[in-house]
C-alpha cells in the first residue's frame, strides 16, 4: 500500500489534515484544514482511505462521523492551490487516489455519516456522497461545481449523484454547477436530515447515529451491502444477492439473541457475532 509521501504532507501544510476522535462505538474523522476550507491536498485523501481501511476490521466500531473543522467548510473541494502544481499525469494519479480512499468509505461496513457544516463543492460534496448518510446544517450550501473549473467531477460525483437522486436532477445540477440550500437538498433526497436551529451538523449527526451504536452490527452491514448492490443488478440477481446477505444474519448469534431478549422483553445486547 502507498504510504503518504513527505512533499504530499508538505503540501497539505505540514500534516495530512485528518484528526480523529472516538467517542465508544462512534469514530469522528474531521478533515482538519480549516485555513483551506478543509480543502482536499493529496495527503488528506490518502489518510481518509487509511482510515477507512483500518475501520473496516474494527469489530467495535458502529458508526463514522465525516465532518469539517472550522465551522465554515465540510469541504471545499480539491486544493486548488496544490492542483495548479501538477501536470496532466500526477492529476490522472489523484483521480486514481479519490476513488481509491473515496471507495474505502463507500465500502465500509459500518454506517459513515458526512456531518456538513457549510460548504460542501466539488470533491466535498463526492466525498459526502461516498457516505451512507448526509446531515447539513441549515446554513450549509451544497454543490458540484466541476463545470465552472472546466473539469466534471472524477471522483465518483457523476455516479453517485445519479444514484442518489436520479439522473435528470443530476444532469440539472452538474451541467449548471448548482448550488443548493440544506433545505433545498433535504427536499431531493440529497440530504437525510437537517439540524435544528443553532444546531451544529456535528451535533445532529451524533443524534442521528445514536440509534446505531446499540444496533446490531452484522444485520446493519448486510442491509448496506444489499441495499448498494441494487444499484448494479437486475432486480432478479438482486433479490438473488438479497438472500445472500440474509444468510449471513440468519447464522449469526446476534440474530438468536434477539429472539431471546424479546420473548424476555428485555433490550437485546449485540456482540457482532
């Protein structure tokens, strides 16, 4: 695996403006570059598919929270400043790096929440849409504004705005570089939930995750799962890799003592197992 190279640290400003939190069963990544409007620098990226890829065998972990630092930015996007530095062939290699880390998130197993404060534009906004859920501030303005720099969006934006809103929207938003209020998102489907007034979206996202943390964890990453896999299959293969998904509730141990504790009427206890 490639690891973070001293120029690629260097130029996301002496560290790879991650920083993370772990609060029980819920992990926090911040993307910690506030004075770039959490703009993302290659070392940033390449930390996040780290991240996600070590998450990916903690047993213990139920629930990821993708956020910003500073307030005024989930993400603006890719760093500009770093990309003017780069020729045709190192931007090749980190679009190859945004669906490396981008896809380490899509596939984790665990539900990842992007908690939006402010912005999210371009390789922001593909980064929150390579998380399961998305929680916006009512201040947060939301967009995939590629087309405006000449370029579409090359990390996954295209793909993954279509599957979560559907293509004619999709093409309305990508071809005019839209912008769109929280409320304007939550209305399309864009976005799951918006915080209340003078709630942070870190907040509203811990809210929205709580009920995950007690969940059960195999049964969550078999819905993820089956649930992604619709969008690649006919219906008949994806009734098919349904039954898949639920074969591997039905051997499990949590599966049994869910059974039990509602014949006891008593809250059930999930180990994951």
């Amino acid at each position: 695996m490639t690891t973070t190279t001293q120029r690629e640290i260097e130029a996301a400003g002496g560290s790879n403006g991650v920083s993370t939190e772990r609060k029980g069963a819920l992990a926090v990544w911040t993307i910690d570059r506030p004075d770039r409007r959490n703009a993302l620098a290659r070392a940033t990226v390449r930390e996040l598919g780290r991240l996600a890829r070590e998450a990916a065998s903690d047993r213990s972990l139920r629930a990821v929270i993708l956020t910003g630092a500073g307030g005024q930015a989930f993400c603006a996007g890719a760093d500009l400043k770093e990309r003017q530095s780069m020729d045709e062939a190192e931007v090749r290699d980190f679009l190859a790096l945004y669906r490396a880390s981008f896809g380490a998130i899509d596939r984790l197993p665990v539900p990842v929440i992007a908690a939006i404060e402010g912005v999210a534009f371009g390789g922001g906004l593909e980064l929150a849409l390579a998380c399961d859920f998305r929680v916006a501030s009512r201040g947060a303005t939301l967009g995939l504004t590629e087309t405006s720099l000449a370029i579409i969006p090359g990390a996954g934006g295209t793909q993954r705005l279509v599957r979560a809103i559907g293509g004619a929207r999709a093409k309305e938003l990508i071809v005019f570089g839209r912008r769109l209020t929280a409320m304007e998102a939550h209305a399309i489907g864009l976005v799951n939930a918006v915080a209340g007034e003078g709630e942070s979206a870190l907040s509203a996202a811990e809210r929205f995750a709580t009920p995950l943390l007690d969940a059960a964890p195999i049964a969550i990453a078999a819905a993820l799962d089956a649930v992604d896999a619709a969008d690649d299959r006919s219906l008949e293969d994806g009734l098919s890799y349904e039954r898949v998904c639920y074969e591997r509730t039905l051997a499990s141990k949590d599966r049994l003592e869910a059974l039990a504790a509602f014949a006891a009427k008593r809250k059930p206890t999930y180990r994951g197992e």
